[in-house]
DNA sequence: GCCTTGTGCTTGCTCTAGCTAGCAATTTAG
DNA sequence: CTAAATTGCTAGCTAGAGCAAGCACAAGGC
C-alpha cells in the first residue's frame, strides 16, 4: 500500500479542484472564502489556516484530514490495529498516559518486526503477517489466530 | 466509557500542563512559542494556529491531533472497541507484550479512577506522579523480559 | 534586610492571513 | 458581430496571530 506524498497544499487542492470540474470562483463560493483568497492559495502565495482548509474540504466533498495532511499538521497516519483505534478513544486514561501506552505498544511492534527478520524491503505485509502467526502460535495464545489458520 | 469532551483549547492546555506539573514558561520554551503568548492562548485571548497547536503538543509531550479536535479542527472519533478487547485480540505483540500492557494501562484507570473519587483539585499532582515512575518501572520490566524470551 | 530567580502577565510592535474592489482575458448568449 | 457573463488574478487594506521587552509579585538564598 502507498501512502499518498505530502506535498503543496495549494496544487493538491488545485488539483482537486479541477477533478471535480469546477472553478475557481465555484469552489471558493462553496467554501466560503474568497476567490482571489482562494487564487492565491493555489498558487502557494498564501498559507491557510486550518480553518480555511476546513472550509475548502467542506467544498470539495473531501475530509479536512486529507488537506491537513497535505497541509503538514497532520502526519500520514497507517492503517490503525484495533488496539490503536481503541487507546485513541478511550476516555479513562490521560493524555499523557494515551501517548505512553501508544508508544509502549508501537515500540513492542518494531520489536517484533525487528525479530521476526525476513525480507526487511517490508515490500509485502503478508508474508510477515504469516511469520508472526507462526510465532503467536508457538506461544500457544489467541484463539482467533488459530481459527484463521484453519481457513 | 466517556468520550473526552470538545471545549477550549486554552483551558485544555492548562489543565494538560498543571497535570504535566511544568510552568508556563517551561512548556513555552519546550514548545518553542513566546511564554505571554502561551498565556494569552490559556486565557483565551488568542486563537493559535495549527503549527502553534503542534509545537504545543511536542512541549506537552502528547499527539497534536488531541489539540486539534480540541479546537475543532478535527471530529473526535467514536470508539469502535475496549482497549483491552483489542489489546487481547492484537495479534502484533506477543503475550508478554500484551499484559505488560494490559497492566499498564489498568494502573492507570485505577490511578484515574481514584483521583476522580478524590478531590480534583490538588491530588491530582501526586499519583500523576506516581503513574509516570510506574510507568518507567514498567519499560524497565519489559526489557527484563525480552532477554528472557532470547534464551 | 537585599538580591536573585522564577512566575504569569501587560504592552506595543511586526507581519501576514484573508478580505474587498476591480482589472484583463476568455467564453457564452443573442 | 456585440454585450454579457465567466474566469483567474492584482492591489490595497484591516484584523489579529505571535513576538520581544518589560512589569509586578512570590519564593528562595545569603
């Protein structure tokens, strides 16, 4: 799976924009900003706030996230394991304990990347997805990894 | 479960650092933003941008995208399952792995838990700071662990 | 006591995000 | 063809984000 390149938020949205066939001047009155604005900010004259990419995603049918990532305020983020979804939402736990937990679990996955070795291009994730089942299954746990390798 | 509640940034900030028990002035430098602006932003005077929110986040030491959906830049997102259901079904950490982490996080719903039933006001610093050297013991333990799991 | 250090805040300033008014070029409609 | 509409852009302006300099107060050390 590739990750979509952070780059330009300006020609990202130029580009958008002209994949949903509209103008310019559509887009901005659908965004609610103003045109020249809107103009310059495709022609990377300008640097718009988070607001206005709210609003600008807000015209172009797409989530705010994918222009933030553009933006660079957020990072590109890889597919959540459940784990990850879960901590994030949970509403028990601090900030501060939230971000331990998440980087506790994140290093005891490269820890095991690391030491189930194989191809380190990390070009395919299945077959490393396979290796560790083989591990998990030695240490004879997870009633569901055994159910699946039964299929 | 409660999901965290979208509300001001500023007082967010705050309460983020007093737990974190650093000045403003600390976390201003360790941001790398002006300490009256940090005021100003807790006292809701200003409005910071994103790259102020992420230099603010580092300084904390938690996600930018906390302070994000705190200023309404980002939705909070539904849980989709427990942490510790999906801690238990995670099949990319070993069994170590998993209750090492299990019992970090219950420590620290306990430590939540008995602040909530206390006073909020000022025991807040002392088993915030007893979770943190919990938590340090813990990656300590893992570590232990782990060459354990090499013979 | 005085001096130093730490703390949060006030004040005034600079810079730029985002706007309005309007232009020139192109396209569309009659 | 002309006139109107559409398009993307220029220029000038204001508001407020974010800063540096500095204040008042509290705490600690000699």
């Amino acid at each position: 799976m590739e990750l979509p390149k952070v780059g330009s938020i300006g020609e990202y949205i130029r580009e958008q924009r002209t994949q949903a066939r509209i103008s310019l001047r559509q887009l901005a009155a659908q965004a609610g900003v103003s045109n020249p604005y809107l103009s310059q900010i495709e022609r990377g004259l300008r640097k718009p706030s988070a607001e206005i990419l709210q609003q600008i995603a807000k015209g172009l049918r797409i989530s705010a996230e994918a222009l933030y990532v553009q933006a660079g305020f957020l990072e590109n983020r890889e597919p959540d394991s459940d784990v990850l979804t879960a901590l994030r939402a949970d509403g028990t736990i601090t900030e501060r304990q939230r971000q331990v937990l998440i980087d506790i679990y994140e290093s005891f996955r490269k820890e095991n990347d690391a030491k189930s070795g194989g191809s380190e291009d990390g070009d395919d994730a299945d077959p490393l997805r396979e290796q560790e089942s083989e591990t998990t299954e030695g240490q004879h746990h997870d009633h569901r990894h055994r159910s699946q390798e039964d299929h």
